[in-house]
C-alpha cells in the first residue's frame, strides 16, 4: 500500500505529522477486519510486537493507515523503498480491507506476498486499491518491500 503515499499532493500541511492522530479504543473492533479488538490485535503490532505472518504485517499496516499511525508505516516499510514521510489524505476514510490471496510469508520464509482489495471513500466517493504487495524480510522481521501491482 504505497501508491496513494506518493502521490504528488497540494499541500505539505500533513506530511509532517508523526504521532497517530486517529484515537481508536483499545476495545474497539479491529479495523483490519479479523473479529478482535484493535488491542488485541493490530494495535499490539503497533505497540511493538513482531508480525508473525506477511498477512499479519499487511493488516496491521492498513490498520495503520486508519490511525494514521505515520511512525509503524516508515518502521515496517523496506528502507530501500521507504519514502521520507507518509502523507495521509484527509479526504480518504479507509473502509474495510479484504485479503484475497497469499503466497509464503510464515515463520519459515524469507519472502511473502499478500494480495488484497482496500476499501476507501475519496471525498465520501467509494473506491478501492488492489494491490499484490510484497514483503521481506529485514534484520528478522516482516517489512513491506513494494507493490507487484497496484491498480
Ligand atoms: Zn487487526
């Protein structure tokens, strides 16, 4: 999930923003879809406890774009291919996120993708990304490395 990261944008009033600015109640459900609550589940990811899985990276990092959880995207993000700053879109409102499909990625990998569709209002105007990611590993643990595709 990068494509929306690095379009260009008009204004830069955001892109300094480094604490999460979306509060989220620990006993909320999990935005990522799975039926535990945020603290049980993405929220300890972002708290600091390693994903086991590239599916449990992919969900927590779309968790992340819900809190707006700048700091977990740039940390999980390949430093390869992390940009400088994540720019969140205030007209967008992350919707719901489906994992289609996902090839290695455990505990015995070293390599993983996820392909998965993410739900969004633009400007309250439904849309959706889909996009096979792909994620290594990196000093041990799960990080983002790119988009196979994205459309
Ligand atoms: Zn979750």
């Amino acid at each position: 999930m990068s494509r929306r990261s690095s379009r260009p944008r008009q204004t830069s009033a955001t892109s300094t923003r480094i604490a999460p600015v979306t509060a989220l109640a620990p006993a909320s459900p999990c935005p990522c879809g799975l039926s535990a609550t945020y603290a049980d589940c993405c929220g300890r990811l972002h708290a600091g406890a390693a994903a086991p899985t590239c599916e449990a990276l992919m969900r927590s990092r779309y968790a992340a774009f819900v809190v707006q959880d700048a700091a977990y995207l740039l940390r999980t993000w390949h430093p390869d291919t992390r940009p400088s700053v994540i720019d969140f879109d205030p007209a967008m409102r992350w919707v719901r996120l489906e994992i289609l499909a996902t090839t290695d990625g455990s505990a015995f990998h070293t390599t993983g993708t996820v392909t998965f569709r993410a739900h969004y209002t633009d400007n309250g105007r439904p849309d959706s990304l889909h996009e096979q990611s792909r994620f290594v590993r990196h000093e041990g643990a799960w990080v983002y490395s790119a988009a196979v595709f994205a459309d």
